[in-house]
C-alpha cells in the first residue's frame, strides 16, 4: 500500500518536457530527401522560407503547447449542458495558432491558403502532436474538413464553408457513429429530408464526435452522414452533407441560436482536455457535398486525413517517451 501511494505521489509531479527535432526534420529535408534538387515544392516554398516556418512551429509547439498539456490532463473539458469550456490556456492558444497562419500551410490560395506542400504542414503536425495530441485533435478535425470540401463540395459550398475553415475562424468535426450501429454504419439511421431552397432537414443523433463542441472558434462545421429518403439500402444510400453549428444570418453567421446542439462529453483516459461529444440534429439545416448517395466515398477523403494523423500521433508518443 506504501507503495501504491509512494508511485501516485511521484505520478502526480510528474513532469515532460519536449524539445523538437528541429535538426532532424532539416537533415531529412536537405541531405535524405534532397527536395530543393527535385524541383518538386512551389517557388515560393524556399529554404529559408521551410527554415523559418519550422523554426517557429518549434517555439510554439515547446513553449505554449506543451505546457498546457498537463492543465488538459488536470482540468478536462467542462459542459454545463449547452456549452464546453476547454482547459484554461486551451483556447488563448489555438487564437495564438490561427495569428500566426499555421492552420492555412497546404490549401490553395483562392480559399484563403498558402498553397506549401503537405511535406511541410506534416512537419507542423508533428510538432504540435507531440507537444500536446489532446489540444491538437481539434486542429486535425479541420484540417480534415478542409481536405473533403477540396475534394468533393461544389463551388457555392467551397465558397460559404471553406475559406473561414482555412483561415481557423471556424473549427470542424466528422460526423459519423450512432448510439445503436457503432461502426457499422451501413445502420445509419440520420435522415435528410430536402427542402424546397436545395437545403435538408436533418434529423438524428451521433456519437464519439471529437472536437463536435467546443470554445475555439465562432462556428464549427460538421460533415455528417445522413440517408435521403428513397436511397439505397446500406453504405450506398449513404450522403454526405455541411451542418453548420450556426446558420448564415444578414450577411454573416447567426450567435445566439444553434443549428446543431451537444448532448453531452464524454470521459476519457490520456485525452481529457478533447470534448467527445454526442451531438443532436433536430431539424438541423444541412447542405448536400456534392452528389447523393456518394457520402462513403467523400467521407474517405476525411477518415485518410485523421489516419495519417493518428500515424503522427503514434509518432509523437514515441518522441514524447
């Protein structure tokens, strides 16, 4: 018994610290990879300009980022059954983060981005996962968002959605688990009943949705799975659609009255400052990704991303170790 509480004693000042491998990221960039002779980065993605930008995602990601871990670990996510509250420092951090431009590395310039080679936004991942993976995972989830609307959402959708998902104004969440299917989600049973203006009506509940409410940002843009009426059965009858958090309004975005509400968060060991959270659609307006029935195959753009970032997570727990 001595022990036992001789070790939670130690466990509980217990401190990391994280350095990162700032000389190692040069050497595989210029002398493994050589990737200035291949010719195969943009103009304006120059030595000096990769040199400055690790550099400075090194400062951030050792002096503000990780510090803040442990306080995620301490404090956790906090709802008071409307709202999340992240940890202290949590979001003065992620305000820190969308100043400095590194959420807009790899999109194009049109939607608000600086069009670098995701070679160098992978650099940043690294960097900032290590540092703190919890915080991180609400970057990852926009990052996500980004990719998919690249991929697949029209020109109107790219227009309203993506340049503010860029620049880290808005945040963003994938939307697919239900209480009663788990994984299967060929037993989606979200419905999307279209509206006379091109907009749905969506109908149902999803669970395990990481980063689905949060203090970040002014809006969150969820990309759901849900079924029009008179699809298919199974995966195939499966449409992807844009439900915003809050809803355009005169110009801007609505403040007051949510489109999309949290039911609650869940608890979970190593990622407590992260908000899992199950969230309610009750007529919640929606906007169609490009075609029906072709949510899965969108979706992939989306679950690829978050799993080269899971790889880099398993990286920065190495690191970290």
């Amino acid at each position: 018994m001595k022990s036992v509480r001789a070790f939670s004693k130690l466990r509980s000042v217990r401190y990391t610290s994280y350095k990162a491998p700032v000389k190692d990221v040069h050497f595989v960039l210029n002398d493994v990879l050589d990737v200035w002779k291949s010719n195969v980065f943009p103009e304006h993605c120059t030595p000096d300009t990769v040199e400055m930008i690790t550099n400075e995602i090194a400062k951030f990601a050792e002096n503000t980022l990780h510090p803040l871990y442990q306080v995620g670990d301490q404090e956790g996510c906090s709802f008071d059954g409307d709202n999340v509250k992240t940890p202290t420092g949590w979001k003065e951090a992620y305000q820190q983060y969308v100043e400095a431009g590194w959420p807009t590395f790899f999109p194009p310039e049109q939607y608000g981005g600086q069009g670098f080679p995701h070679t160098i936004d992978t650099i940043k991942s690294e960097f900032c996962s290590t540092a703190n993976w919890p915080w991180f995972m609400y970057i990852i989830l926009g990052h996500g968002a980004v990719e998919c609307l690249l991929d697949w959402a029209d020109e109107d959708i790219k227009t309203r959605f993506l340049t503010p998902l860029v620049s880290g104004e808005f945040t963003g969440t994938m939307c697919l688990t239900e209480a009663h299917a788990g994984s299967d989600l060929s037993n989606c049973k979200t419905r999307a009943e279209p509206l006379e203006d091109g907009s749905y009506k969506i109908n149902g509940s999803k669970i395990f949705i990481s980063s689905g409410e949060c203090d970040f940002a002014s809006n969150i843009i969820h990309l759901v799975l849900a079924r029009i009426p008179g699809g298919p059965a199974g995966t195939k009858g499966i449409s992807l659609f844009v439900v915003p958090k809050y809803l355009e309004k005169d110009g801007g975005w609505e403040t007051e009255k949510k489109n999309v509400t949290c039911g609650g968060i869940e608890h979970k060991m190593g990622i407590k400052g992260s908000a899992t959270c199950v969230l309610n659609f009750e007529d919640s307006i929606g906007y169609l990704v490009g075609k029906p029935h072709q949510g899965m195959k969108q979706m992939f753009s989306f679950m690829n991303s978050a799993r080269l970032h899971v790889g880099l997570q398993g990286q920065g727990a190495t690191e970290l170790a």
